[in-house]
C-alpha cells in the first residue's frame, strides 16, 4: 500500500490528534485528545507537493472543517498557525463535520512568527501568497507557480501586520478575491479557501490530461434506486 509522501515542502503528514495540536486562546482549556490509528494513512494517494494551504489563527471550527474537506478533496497538504479560536481535540472535530480528517495531511505552527522560520528553512521553489483584502491584485490575475503557499487569515481580523509584512518582503504575493463589499464585508473563511486553492490549481494543471474519475461510491445506478424505490 502507498504510504503518503513526508517532503521538506510539508514537514510530518498526520491525522490531527491531542499530541499534536497548537494553542488556542486563554480560558478554553483543551481537552484530552485521543492519538488516531497509525494506519490511517496506509492506502492514502500521493500528496500534492506544489501547493500548501495555510490558515493563519481560525476562530470558527465548521470553517476549518470545511477548508480540510477541500485540501482531502485535493490532495493539498495543511497548515494551521496559532492561537486557534477553538479546540482541537478529537470531539471537537467530530461536531464540526471532520470525519475526514484522516484524509488531510496536516501540520501546525504555534505562531505566525514560528510558522515563518519554518517557511523560510524550507528549499526553493517557495512562495507565500496572501489571500487579502488588501491585495493589489485579484486572485485570478495571479500567475501561480509550483511551491506557493496560499495564506489565509482569520474570520474576525484577517492577517496581522507582521505577516502582510513579511509576506511582502519576503518577494510574494498579495491577492484579493473581488466582490462587491457594499454590503459584505468579506467572504467566508472556507469559501475563500476553495475559490483560491481551484483557481491555483487550475492554472498549476492547464497542460495537464483533464481526467475526470468516475463515482466510485454510490454508483449512479443505486442512487437511481434510491429515488425511484417507492416506500411500502
């Protein structure tokens, strides 16, 4: 069986658990978190090794629940960056929908500053690109490129300065997702992952086979059955 790829790009590839969780904000003590099973990444396909996803301080678990269905969907590795604005243990992650979980290959960082060395440690090719509302360019009109990490900031007050700053020293990119903020302010933390990380991947694949994989399970003939079957 096919062990999920561990690169420098990614660092460690695990199921999240209570061993390896970040900090969250004072007053929400953690609760014990139980270890998951080694094996659950035994008959995993290989990761993406040119595109990361990183969630810099998320409050809301259901948003970040919903973003690693994207990076399971896509086969993109995941990094959360403390304080999280909840827990992470095993429970938690249940109520919010993760029975996935087991599919995402994740990593975390307990600050930004500490996720930034280890962004900078790691070999070139490398890129971060922040998903922002003050980016000077839209999403789309990005040229994305082999090892970039797309960055996004938390629900309640986005990416902190420093990390707009070192973003922009360190030679990447600012980015905006357009959209009529008359009224909305922003985009959901999870909408935005999805958008950002399609749009990255779309041009990543441009020459690529396009290859759609057929339905393994329900297959169209049961869920036929299942709308047709007329209750006794």
């Amino acid at each position: 069986m096919q062990q999920v790829a561990r690169t420098k790009a990614t660092g460690a590839c695990q199921p999240f658990s209570g061993a390896n969780r970040v900090k969250r904000h004072a007053g929400r003590p953690h609760k014990q978190g139980r270890q998951a099973a080694p094996e659950a990444f035994s008959d995993a396909p290989p990761l993406r090794q040119d595109l990361n996803i990183v969630l810099v301080n998320p409050q809301i678990p259901q948003n970040t629940g919903n973003a690693c269905r994207t990076a399971a969907a896509t086969g993109v590795p995941m990094h959360l960056v403390g304080p999280l604005g909840f827990s992470t243990d095993d429970s938690m992650l249940k109520r919010a929908g993760l029975d996935y979980w087991h599919a995402v290959c994740v990593q975390t960082h307990e600050s930004w500053e500490s996720f930034h060395n280890f962004f900078l440690s790691l070999p070139d090719p490398k890129r971060l690109v922040a998903f922002t509302v003050y980016g000077s360019t839209s999403h789309h009109g990005l040229a994305y490129q082999p090892g970039d990490w797309l960055v996004f900031g938390s629900e309640v007050s986005g990416l902190s300065p420093q990390a707009h700053d070192d973003i922009k020293l360190g030679g990447g990119a600012l980015v905006k997702i357009p959209i009529r903020d008359t009224y909305v302010r922003s985009l959901n933390l999870a909408t935005s992952v999805g958008i950002g990380t399609f749009e990255a991947l779309r041009q990543l694949d441009a020459d690529k086979p396009d290859i759609v994989y057929p339905r393994a399970s329900p297959s169209w003939d049961e869920v036929v059955a299942k709308h047709f079957t007329k209750k006794e």
